[in-house]
C-alpha cells in the first residue's frame, strides 16, 4: 500500500527495519543519537536501540570512521552519519585507503559491510564547505559504490540495499530534499543498484540527471514539450554500479544527450557519463553530449550568486533545445 | 561571434551622443582598450573603448550623426568576416524614435538584429577541408550511399545533421550527379547498315540488339565484367532493356524486365534527324547514337565515377571498331 512520506522520514525507516532485522547493524556519528542529526532525519532511533547501538561520537570522523571500518571488518555493519558531504575530505584515508581495498588486499579474507550515509547539494545558504556535492570523489576510487537517491522511495530502497552490501557504499542524500514527500510502499522492498529508473519517455533528447538533479531535468522536459521536444528523462540512481546499458539505449533512440548533476562540472560525473556515451554510442550521436555541472566556483554563500551556480530547468531546457535544433554548442 | 557595439550612457541624464569620430576603420584589427570612437554629450567629450577584441566588422552611425543611448552603431566580430555581414542588417533602435523634422511621417519596417545564425560560425579554414557532420550523419550517409558532398553544393550550412539528410529524398536522380566525361566520334556507316539488314532478315533480330551487344562488349572487355544490362531507349517507342552474358552470340542476347538501373544506356537517334542528346545527368554509361548522311555519330557520356578518362577512350574506340566492321563480332 502506498502513502507519502518525507525523504528524512524513509531514510529513517530504511534504518529502523534494518537495525530491527539485523542486530550487527549500528550506527554512528555526530549528533546522531541526542539531536537526531541537525536535519532531524535520525529522531527517534536512540530511544528504540539504545546508545549501544546508536553512537554519538565526538566531533572527530577519522576516528569515528576509523572505528567504522574495524567494526565491519570483525562482522558489525555499521552505518558512518557524515553529517555534510564536505566533511568527506576528513575520512578520505580511511574510506579510499582501508575500507575500499580491504577486501582486494586480504585476498578477499575481509569483507567492509559500512554505509557512509552523507549529502550533497548546494542553495541552502550554508556556504563553500557546507554546500558541496563531491559524489565523484569516491565514485573515482574502485572498491566503493555510490548512491544517489532521488526520491523518498528511492532513499529508503537503496539505503535498505546499501545495509545488505557486503562492501563500502557511500549514499548521499540530496539535503534540499529532505522534507520532499513522496510514495513509499509500506511493505518492504529494495532497490537493486545499477538500475537506472526511466521517469519520462521521449524521441528527441535523453536528459540524464542525479539526485537534486532528476527534478531539475523533469521539469526541463516540461519546458522542452511546450518547444514540441520530446525529451526522455533518466535517473541512473547508482553512479557505481552505473547503469550503461540503459543510457546508451535510450541514447541510441534519442541520438542527443544532456547530462545534468550537480557536483562541479570539471572531471565530475557529468563528465564520466558523457564520455561513456561519446565513446560506446558515437554513430548514434547526431549532437555533442551536453554537460552540465554546477559551476566551478567555490558555492558562494551570497543567495543571488549561490543559485546562478546549480543547473536549472531553464537551463537544461535551453541546452538540450539548442542540441535538438541543430545548433553550434561550440565553435566547430 | 559578434559583439554589438552601443552607444554608452557617458552621463546620468543622457539621452544620445554625438559620434564626433571614429578611431578605428571596418576591418580594422580590435583590441579590448582600443579607442574606438569619440563620443560628445550635453556636457562633454570622451574617447570610447572597446570592450571586446575582433575585427571592426561594421559600422552603423557615420561620423557626425546624433545617436540614442542604447542603440548598436557598429559591430565587433571574432573573425575577419570580408564583408560578410549583409547589407540588410541594420541596428536594432530603441523604443524611442528621434525624429528629425526632415524625417517623413512613414513608420519604418521593424529593423532585424543584426545576429547570424549560429549554424553559420564554422570557420571554412579551420575544417581541413572535411564535410562536417554528426557521427550519426555521417553513419547514416554512408550506410544509404549518400554523398554529404550533395549538401555542400546545395550550399547547406554545416555540420550537417540527421535531419539534413532528407535533401537527398527529394534530389532529383538517385545520387548526386558526380562529374561527366564525353568522347564523340563520326564514323563510317555503310557496313554497320549492312550488318541490320543482314540480321533482321537471317535471325530476325532488331539492329538494337547489335548496338547492345557492341556497346555491352566493348564495355566488358574494359572494365573484364560478366553479365551487364543494356538499356536501348528510342525516345519513341518502349525503353527495353537487354541481358548481355560474356561471349555471347546475338541470339542468346534476351530481353529482360529486371527493375534495376542498368549498367549501359543506348540513345538510339537512329530514326530521328539529330544526331545527339542529353537531356539529363548521365547516372551510367550513356551511348547516344545517330545518323548524319552515310556516317553514323557516336556521344558517350559518363560519370567520371563509372570510367575514368582511359576507360572511357577505350570503350569508344571497342564500340566504333565493331560499328566498322561488324562482322568481326560474329567470329
């Protein structure tokens, strides 16, 4: 049955099903426990598990995702609360260096079952080191996936799948869209990674956007269908696993793309999934790929500058529409 | 690109400028910095600037004139355009109007931005002599045999794209017409006349059949193919097409209705009082034929594609020798 519930209210569901099933699974962080993190995702959860298995530790996450590690490592699964996704550049070690070769490097003796639970997504008023989306940062490294729901359905069902991995995913939650609602079924599910979700069908243009991103391409479609473009909307929902297959089909339909995420654009995932396109459907590519990050500045703090620095609707629309009609993107 | 050159707000209250001078002169190498004109308000004189670099492309407002803020007065373009801004482009005015008591009281056409087409900026010089078009172009042309070529002559603006391909649906013949070479040559008839009559009443068979088989030989022996079709169009009567196999003798030369193009044409003007025509590009190899007095005159025209020069001299000159003497094909 389905009902509408806040994308923080299916992040914490995914969480207390799987602490409720799986007893090795625990969580830590800051604020995790007492406050229930500053977005109010993880309420409730200390008082039904405990401190025991609801930690909240000191300000300090390379010791707490250093603990982390060790604990899957010797049969826990724990779920590391890295409370802004900037915050990443403080557990790079012991992420990219322990948890995601351990594994390879034991011979495959060990296994890392951890989920870094973090965000991304900037105009919230929050600030250069309070507003990044550095998903590709770790979608670089081999060893760890990485997530990116879109959607309350989406947050809990890839969140729940995240737990049951046996290796190191990372997931951010887009923070914009916490008090999003949407339908997520009662009864259980998951979301297997690597599957991308087709949200529009179309003829013309495939706009391929994550997380804070997908909503930006839908309503992009809108714009484009009061253009006469039919545009086909994809959200890959994993970056890592990457659903190739499904991309390059609907390219091949298509023949045009726009890719829309907002982490910076340079060396970013806009880039990767381009190129891969570029590469693998080229004789089916009748324009350049499209990318489109956010710029790449520092996020200002400043409300008018911040927003000019996050892909909009109007400005997926106008790409894709230039593609669709044959435009010069770039001086030939 | 191009970049519109307006005339600036120099003070708070001002309404226009007067252009007291140009700086710089249409072609003139621009550099940002570079004064580009003198400018007279109400209340002063200033030199103006260039805020982007280029080639002085146009100029709009000559020396002297009275201009509104706002109002482009000439324009920068990236790349030495020689001239290729149109003369139709003019500024685009503000809403305002200033009008001068000479002016007449007819309301002007709305003026067009002077903006090109952004399918236009490929820079001919930059290209390396490619046809540019998309991957998916590109693969769909070759697959359905079409030649982008085509579309460079229609003067189509590249890159060309999927959809330019739909300019090859409505051409006219089934390529486009590549290049043609001739070759024409009068020789004696009196034997070739001699050869119908003899045909016609031994085997019954039509002097068209012999054109074919002496036009599908001399043809085979050039190019060392087998099988071949040859079209022989009267212009009065029915096309009809024959089957010409390798080293056959005239009987087992037959009709066939195959609905292909076929690999040789035989114009026959034999019957008509001109001697030659074309009236089309030559998709294969043409033989036009006709007769003038006791000779008989021979065209062949062909895509440079089909025979080149060599081949084309030498399937002429096989056809002519079995016209002369005919009867060296029957042994």
């Amino acid at each position: 049955m389905d009902r509408e519930i806040t994308h923080s209210q299916a992040v914490n569901e995914a969480i207390a099903e799987e602490m409720r099933r799986d007893s090795t699974v625990i969580l830590l962080g800051e604020d995790v426990a007492e406050a229930g993190t500053p977005f109010k995702v993880l309420s409730g959860l200390v008082e039904e598990f405990g401190t025991e298995r609801v930690i909240d530790t000191p300000i300090a996450e390379p010791g707490f995702m250093g603990i982390a590690v060790g604990a899957a490592m010797t049969g826990m699964r724990p779920i590391v609360d890295i409370m802004f996704g900037d915050f990443l550049f403080l557990i790079m070690d012991q992420l990219c260096n322990q948890a995601a070769k351990t594994h390879y490097m034991s011979g495959g003796k060990l296994n890392v079952p951890l989920v870094v639970r973090t965000n991304l997504g900037a105009t919230r008023r929050s600030a250069a080191q309070h507003s990044q989306s550095l998903h590709a940062l770790v979608a670089h490294i081999p060893g760890l996936k990485v997530a990116l729901p879109a959607t309350p359905y989406e947050a809990k069902g890839l969140l729940k799948t995240a737990i049951r991995d046996d290796n190191p995913v990372v997931i951010f939650e887009d923070k914009l869209s916490y008090q999003m609602k949407g339908n997520v079924p009662e009864e259980e599910y998951l979301i297997e990674f690597g599957q991308a979700n087709l949200l529009r069908e179309g003829n013309d243009v495939t706009l391929i956007g994550t997380s804070s991103m997908v909503q930006t391409c839908v309503a992009a479609s809108d714009l484009l269908a009061e253009e006469g473009i039919s545009a086909e909307v994809m959200d890959p929902r994993t970056i890592v696993p990457l659903d190739e297959r499904a991309i390059l089909e609907s390219v091949r339909k298509t023949s045009r793309a726009v890719v829309v995420d907002e982490g910076h654009q340079n060396y970013g995932i806009t880039a990767e999934i381009a190129a891969r396109i570029s590469e693998k459907a080229f004789y089916h590519l009748d324009a350049p790929v499209i990318r489109l990050g956010a710029m790449d500045v520092p996020v200002p703090f400043s409300p008018a500058l911040e927003d000019l620095t996050v892909p909009t609707p109007e400005l997926v629309a106008e790409k894709a529409l230039s593609i669709c009609r044959g435009e010069l993107v770039h001086d030939a | 690109m191009m970049h519109d050159i307006i005339m600036p707000a120099l003070g708070m209250t001002q309404d226009s400028g007067r252009i007291i001078s140009w700086k710089k002169r249409v072609g003139d190498d621009i550099a940002i910095g570079d004064i580009l004109m003198e400018v007279e308000t109400d209340k002063t004189t200033m030199e103006v600037e260039a805020q982007h670099s280029g080639f002085l492309a146009k100029i709009f407002s000559d020396e002297g004139t009275d201009v509104p803020v706002g109002e482009v007065i000439a324009i920068i373009s990236d790349t030495e355009t020689d001239g290729e801004i149109p003369e139709s482009s003019s500024p685009s005015k503000p809403e305002k109007e200033i009008k001068s008591p000479t002016s007449p009281s007819v309301e002007a056409p709305e003026p067009e931005v002077p903006s090109l087409p952004k399918t236009h900026i490929i820079d001919k010089n930059n290209t390396h002599g490619k046809i540019l078009a998309s991957p998916k172009a590109k693969r769909l042309a070759r697959e359905r045999g079409f030649d982008l070529g085509y579309l460079v002559q229609l003067g189509l603006p590249q890159p060309y794209h999927v959809s330019d391909l739909k300019e090859f649906e409505s051409r006219p013949p089934a390529h486009a017409p590549g290049i043609e070479i001739y070759v024409r040559a009068e020789v004696d008839g009196t034997a070739f006349q001699n050869f119908g009559e003899l045909i016609n009443e031994r085997a019954d068979l039509p002097i068209k059949v012999a054109m074919a088989a002496f036009a599908a030989r001399s043809y085979q022996e050039v190019l060392g193919i087998r099988d071949i079709v040859v079209q022989v169009d009267t212009i009065s009567e029915t096309t009809i097409s024959y089957t010409v196999p390798e080293f056959a003798s005239l009987s087992k030369i037959v009709q066939t209705d195959e609905a292909r193009l076929p690999d040789l044409i035989i114009t026959d003007l034999t019957h008509l009082r001109f001697s030659s025509l074309k009236s089309g590009p030559a998709l294969v190899p043409t033989f036009t034929i006709g007769v003038k007095g006791d000779s008989i005159e021979v065209m062949l025209i062909s895509p440079q594609d089909s025979l080149d020069q060599l081949q084309l001299v030498n399937c002429m000159e096989g056809f002519i020798n079995r016209l002369e003497e005919p009867l060296m094909y029957l042994l």
